[in-house]
C-alpha cells in the first residue's frame, strides 16, 4: 500500500468519537490559545490594508468572509488571508517530534479550520473533530518528515495536510484524499528561502500559501482530474527529497507534546525572552551592560542567531531574532508592538543589541529536544555579572501554562471584543464547544472592520 493510501485511510477514521476526554481539553486549551494569536495578528492594520487591497482590487468573488475588513472574497483568496491571521503575530503553537526528526505549528491550522466551520456551518464537535484531524496531520508529518536539511521550508508538507484537512471537511472518500495528495504535490515544495538570509515578512505566509494550493488541490480532486501516484514513495516522489523516519502514524503523535508561547515571538526566543526577564529587573541601571552573552543550542542558534538576526528589517526578522528579543525584554515585558516602527529604530534598544552575542553550547545542545535550554551572562561595567538559566521556556509541557493562563492570553490580545463580558462569554462558550450548534458566535467578531 503507497504511503498516500495509508495516510487517507487513517484521516477518514478519525473523527470525534475518537477523541478522549482529556484530549478534548487538549484541543480546546489550543483553540483558545490559537485564538488569541489570532486577535492579535489583528492589531496589524498595515497587513489589514494589504488584505483591503487584495480583496478590493481582485473582485474575483464573495466567497467567503475575510477576518478585519468586513469584506467577503474569493474562497483561495479568504483562505490564504485569514491563514495569515493565525501566524502573523508569532503567537502560535509549536510541535517538536519527540524524534527529534522535525517541527510544526499546530495551531496554523485553527483559523484555516474556522474559516471551513464559517463555511460548512459545522458545530462545535465538528470543529473539534476537523482541529483533531489537523493537529493529528502536523504533528505526524513533522515527526516523519524533515524538509529543512534539504533546503525546503519547515512548513513544506503543510501543502500535503491542508489539502487532507479540506478534504475531509468537504466529505471527500477515501480515493479522493489519496487523489488531493499526490495533485497537491504537483503544485510544487516551499522552498526554505523565506527564512534564510534577510527574511521578510512573506515568513508568516509559508503556510497560508500552502493552504491555498491544498484548496486548489481538493477543487481539482472533487472535479475528477488525475495525478502521479506514489507521490511520497515514487522515484521522483518527495521521500527523495526530504530525509524521512520510517513510519508515519506509528506511535500517534503525541498533541500534549505542543508548546505554548506566552510571547510573540519564534519558539526559540522563548526561553531566551524568559531568561532575560529573570534578569532584568536585577540590573537597575542598563547603561552599566557592558556585554550579554547568550547560551543555547544548535538549533535555536540556527533559526535565531544568524549575522541577520543582528540586523533584522522586517515584524519576521525580529521576532526570529535572539539579540533584538533579548535586547527588547531587558527593557520591558515583550508585546506585540515591539516588533514594528518606531521601537525597532529606538536607540537604546538597538544599543543594547550591539552587546548580546548568541553561541551555541555544545554541553546544551546535547539535552535538545528534551530541554530547550538557555544561560545568559550579563557582564557590567564594574566587572560583575548576573547570570540566569531555563530549562524550558512557560508554556512548555514540562512548565505549562494553566487555562486561567490562557484564558487571560486570549483576553489580553482579544482587544476588540465589545466589552469584557463578551470576552468571559466566548472564553466559556469555548470550555463548552462541544455543546455548541454552530460556530457562529466565534467567528463573528473576527469578521469586524479593524482598519
């Protein structure tokens, strides 16, 4: 059996009477979690108008509701938007696979299987089943696949699982997910070039694009074109490209697995932002740093601390930047706003960042993946220094962060609600999602105009 086949059997199993109890609460704490990035991916009115532009000059059609300009457009083009929406704020989940093979963002997927629940009119135990569905998928093709050491982007089999989670939303049989698969394929592989070099903004696009191809795929499907089989397995398929386990599915991935961020910002910021905020407040005074020395691992070092991470020029650049992260939480606790104009061009700020230097440890490196662990040294002007250390950053599993934590994430970012009361309303409507007929209530307040 071709690994295509095997993947759409174990996709049309899954549903929500699957579910255990517990991992249902999993999948709502991630909901609510990925939520709240998606407020605050919303505070961006200068995305908002690009969003504007594209809809208003590309009358293609009024499919479907984009979320922060109250404005309908085409189903491709609403569903690589409101895509963005769930990663542009950096607040999103991650998946690190236990075999340390690859990683993912989970809750990419929410704002893609909200817009499908606007669509489909689906209830909350459908929403949840198509989230399970979703997270199963990133999860398990990150532990299988590595695309990185190819030079592909981390996210290039998203275009593989998007087209399934679609797929499955719309009823597909099972020759028809095998079929979106290997048409998904033929659309081509995201290179990694978003993220290496100067990286720009298109970094929180990589899986909105391949969303957008997944929609394009099942379209396809459904209307009986053909495709390549073995598109994983075949001569020229995408396991000669991408170093890969040998099984997929075998164990399940494991969802208690996905790492919460409590600052927007990569994943492997985390740690040093938390470290830095265990320092700052013993340095009264922060003209008297004469140096900051940052201890990670090679693969935080890799994402995060590249020469251009010391000069970053876009929101991507500088929150996949461990000196303008470290240099930002010296100052003050990290928010959305510090990743754009004018606190990137604050002068104290770029000061500071002159005087962090990242390295890779390799005592460190060889507790990674079961530690994402950070030192940094702070050396003053009068020889002294002050040093703090994590093993893990908040809202790992193994220091996570609880409901009343998230709950007030998504408080804090859901800065449009019409009043508290609103707030408290949806947050407990989301404890209780399963009881729910329709999706309506949570999707309505993302369709407001914001710019």
């Amino acid at each position: 059996m071709q690994l295509e086949e095997v993947i759409a059997k174990r996709v049309a199993r899954l549903s929500y009477e699957s579910i255990d109890a517990d991992l249902v609460h999993v999948l709502k704490r991630n909901i609510m979690d990925s939520y709240a990035a998606i407020c605050g991916s919303l505070m961006d009115k200068v995305m908002l108008t690009n969003f504007d532009r594209l809809v208003s000059g590309f009358p293609s059609g009024s499919d479907l509701d984009v979320w922060g300009i109250q404005k309908r457009g085409s189903f491709i083009d609403a569903i690589f938007m409101n895509a963005i929406l769930a990663r542009r704020s950096d607040l999103l989940s991650t998946y690190l696979s236990e075999n340390a093979m690859g990683g993912a963002h989970p809750s990419d997927n929410v704002a893609l299987a909200l817009t499908l629940a606007d669509w489909r009119k689906m209830s909350g135990k459908e929403l949840l089943s198509t989230i399970y569905t979703a997270f199963y998928l990133s999860a398990a093709f990150a532990t299988h696949y590595n695309p990185e050491p190819a030079k592909y982007d981390h996210d290039a089999t998203a275009t593989f699982y998007t087209a399934l989670i679609i797929g499955k939303a719309l009823g597909l049989t099972e020759e028809q997910l095998v079929r979106v698969q290997c048409i998904a394929g033929m659309f081509g592989i995201d290179i990694n070039q978003a993220a290496v070099g100067q990286m720009t903004d298109w970094k929180h696009c990589t899986y909105a694009s391949c969303a957008l191809r997944g929609f394009q795929s099942v379209k396809l499907a459904i209307s009986g074109f053909q495709a390549p089989p073995a598109i994983y397995e075949g001569l020229a398929g995408v396991n000669q490209f991408f170093p890969h386990s040998a099984v997929i599915f075998d164990p399940p991935p494991d969802l208690t697995r996905i790492i919460f961020k409590r600052w927007p910002a990569l994943v492997f910021c985390q740690t040093p932002i938390d470290v830095t905020m265990d320092i700052s407040p013993k340095i009264k005074d922060k003209n008297t740093i004469q140096s900051i020395l940052v201890k990670t691992y090679e693969v935080a070092f890799r994402n995060g601390a590249l020469p251009t991470a010391y000069h970053p020029i876009s929101r991507a650049g500088r929150t996949h930047s461990i000196p303008y992260c470290v240099a930002t939480a010296l100052l003050k606790p990290v928010k959305y706003e510090d990743f754009d104009e004018p606190h990137a061009s604050d002068g104290v700020l770029n000061q500071l960042m002159a005087k962090v230097k990242v390295v890779e440890d390799p005592e460190i490196d060889k507790d990674y993946p079961a530690k994402s662990k950070c030192v940094i040294t702070a050396t003053l002007t009068d020889g002294s220094t002050v040093q703090a250390e994590r093993d893990y950053s908040k809202g790992d599993p193994n220091d996570p962060l609880s409901d009343k934590e998230i709950e007030e994430k998504l408080s804090d970012y859901f800065f449009f609600a019409t009043s508290k009361a609103k707030q408290y309303e949806i947050i407990e409507r989301l404890w209780n999602l399963e009881k729910e007929p329709s999706m309506d209530w949570l999707v309505a307040p993302l369709k407001r105009r914001l710019i």
